[in-house]
C-alpha cells in the first residue's frame, strides 16, 4: 500500500489538478500538499481558493521542466509523492503548433520522472483516452491496446506514457499511469467543449460544432477521476495502467443540446462549422482492471452530476 504523506501536484491550478487537490487535503494520512504550476493561460491561482486556506497547502509557481527548482522543492518540503498533471491539454492548440506540448508533456513528464527517481519518490502519470486514437463502435480499449494517437496533443501523452513504462521497466522505478475519458466539473478553461459551448449560449451566440456533431466522447464527472487516481495511488504496482470512464459516452451534439436545455435556450443556437482534422471519430475505454483491482466505479451519475455542473460553469463565466 503506498502512502501519501506530502504530496506536489504538478498543474494544479488547472482544471482537474485544483479538484485532485481538494480531494487530497480531505484524505487521511496527507501532511503538506504542494501545487508546482506555470500559471500557463489555462492555470488559474484562483482556482485554488479555498484549499489555499488550508495551513497544509503550498504553492510554488515554476515549470516541470525547471530540474534545479523540482529537486529544492522536493528535498525542502520532504515530498513523498508526486501527483503529475501539469501539461498543455487543448488538442486544436496542438494543431496550430506542438512545441509547447512537446516541451511540457514529453520533456517536463522526462525531467519529473529523472527527479523522482533521484529521490526515490513514486509518481502517478495522469494521462489520457486520446493515446489509443479513434475507437470502432461497440469496442473499448483495454490498457494494453496499442497506442495510436491522432493529434500532437494525444502523441505527446502518449510519448509521456510511454516513458513512464520504460522507467518503470528499466529501473523498476515507482510509476503508475493512470487514463480517463472526458472530464466535466467546475473549475474548467473556457476553451473546452462545454465551457466553450455555456459561454456561448450565455451570449446568444451560436455553438460551432465541428463536422456533424456526432463525435462520440464518453463523460466522466472529475470527482469521479481524482477517487479514481487516489485509488490507483494506493493499491497499483509499479508499471501498472489504470483507466477510468464514466460509462456515458455521449454525441458533441447530444451534450451541446443537454447544455442548451440545462440553461433554457434554443436548439436553434446549434450550428455546424468544418470538422478538426485528424478528429477522432469515438474513444471509449474498458474499466474493468479498475474495477477488479480496487473497486472504482464512477459515482456521480451524468443526469445528476451534468446539470449541476452547466450551472456552476454559467455562474463562474457570467462573473
Ligand atoms: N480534461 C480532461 O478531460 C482530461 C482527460 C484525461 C486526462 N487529462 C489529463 O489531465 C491533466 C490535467 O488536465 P486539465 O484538463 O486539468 O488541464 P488544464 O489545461 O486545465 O491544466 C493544466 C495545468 O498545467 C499547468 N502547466 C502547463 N504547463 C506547465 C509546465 N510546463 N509546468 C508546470 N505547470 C504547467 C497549467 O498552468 C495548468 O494549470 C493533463 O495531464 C491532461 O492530459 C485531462
């Protein structure tokens, strides 16, 4: 069983970091939680208002790809776990340009691993179900399906993974990987597909749908996800792979008209605009390791969970 005792987040002043970060401070046997974050324009400090409250909270602002600043970090608050997060996520700024998913995703997650191997620290690697590219209706991917990503975004977590196995293998260093379909929960950048979308119905403005619409994602709450690394954290053995869904997979145009409903505007407000290139047509994941290893099953259920979240999200962006 692996503890957690002081624990740095990496990027966790994103979206999912900020809820990992509220989950750890309530969990037993958690000393100092440090959060190293970029402040990039997806980091947001004040998304950790309220845990930054919490005399045990630290936050340190710098990049993962900075060895000198990870290390002192490391030895002078006595970190004993890394929960690693931080990385460029929005797939279309990865078409316009990869060097800074290249640098932050596959370097910074290099540089991390080098430091906790130095200090002998174990590091849980939050990646994604974009590494196993477009999935066939009615198959999920399994964790040893093989990796085939579509955009710049889904090969640099990919390569990340990929260095998480080879350290895990080489120097049976403590490393887990953990991949989890499409996160929705406060807190999100309003880049991504439903904060995007809320902000533009707030406004009146039409929803741009890429191509049909009929992408298929499946939709897991964030609280969901950070039970789901804190769990994995416990119990997975070095080297292991761990996925999470929320067993809810959902059209880009079924959760645009769910967004509509939940704040009472028109369908009429949907439109269409050319597809992404390189758009992955479904991605699903089997859970069922997850499950069977540790019990994790996803608790919030979408009808419940989505609504609540559109009207957090409306009110954080009519602000
Ligand atoms: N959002 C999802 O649906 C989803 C699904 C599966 C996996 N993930 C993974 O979860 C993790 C968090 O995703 P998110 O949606 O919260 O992303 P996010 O973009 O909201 O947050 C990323 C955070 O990392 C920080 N950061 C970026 N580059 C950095 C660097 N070089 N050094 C230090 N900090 C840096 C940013 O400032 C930001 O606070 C990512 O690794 C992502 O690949 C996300």
């Amino acid at each position: 069983m692996r503890r957690l005792g002081n624990v740095l987040v990496t990027g966790g002043a994103g979206f999912i970091g900020s809820s990992l970060v509220r989950h750890l401070l309530r969990q037993e046997g958690v000393g100092k939680v440090l959060v190293l974050d970029k402040l990039t324009y997806a980091g947001n400090r004040a998304n950790l208002d309220g845990p930054d409250r919490d005399p045990r909270f630290l936050f340190a602002e710098g990049d993962v790809n900075d060895r000198g600043l990870v290390s002192e970090l490391m030895e002078r608050e006595g970190i004993t776990g890394i929960f690693h997060l931080a990385a460029e996520s929005h797939v279309d700024r990865s078409i316009e340009d990869s060097t800074d998913f290249i640098a932050t995703n596959v370097c910074g997650t290099g540089t991390l691993l080098e430091v906790a191997r130095a200090a002998g620290v174990p590091l849980l690697h939050c990646s994604t179900d974009e590494v196993y590219g477009s999935i066939e209706s009615p198959g999920k991917a399994k964790e040893d399906a093989p990796l085939n990503p579509s955009s710049a975004y889904a090969a640099s977590k990919a390569g990340a993974d990929l260095l998480c196995l080879a350290a895990a293998r080489t120097h049976r260093q403590d490393v887990i990987i953990t991949r989890c379909t499409n996160n929705y929960g406060p807190r999100q950048y309003p880049e991504k597909l439903i904060p995007f979308f809320i902000k533009k119905a707030l406004r009146d403005e039409p929803l741009p749908l890429y191509g049909d619409g009929l992408q298929i994602r499946d939709w897991i709450h964030v609280d969901d996800h950070c039970r789901g690394m804190l769990a994995a954290w416990k119990t997975g053995k070095v080297g292991q792979i761990f996925h999470f869904s929320g067993h809810c997979e959902r059209t880009n145009i079924g959760i645009a008209r769910s967004i509509l409903d939940a704040l009472r505007k028109p369908h009429s407000l949907l439109s269409h605009v050319d597809d992404r290139p390189g758009h992955d047509r479904r991605y699903s994941l089997d859970t069922e390791k997850s499950l069977m290893w540790f019990g994790w099953q996803p608790e919030v259920s979408f009808k419940e969970g989505f609504p609540d979240v559109v009207r957090a999200l409306a009110a954080e962006l009519r602000d």
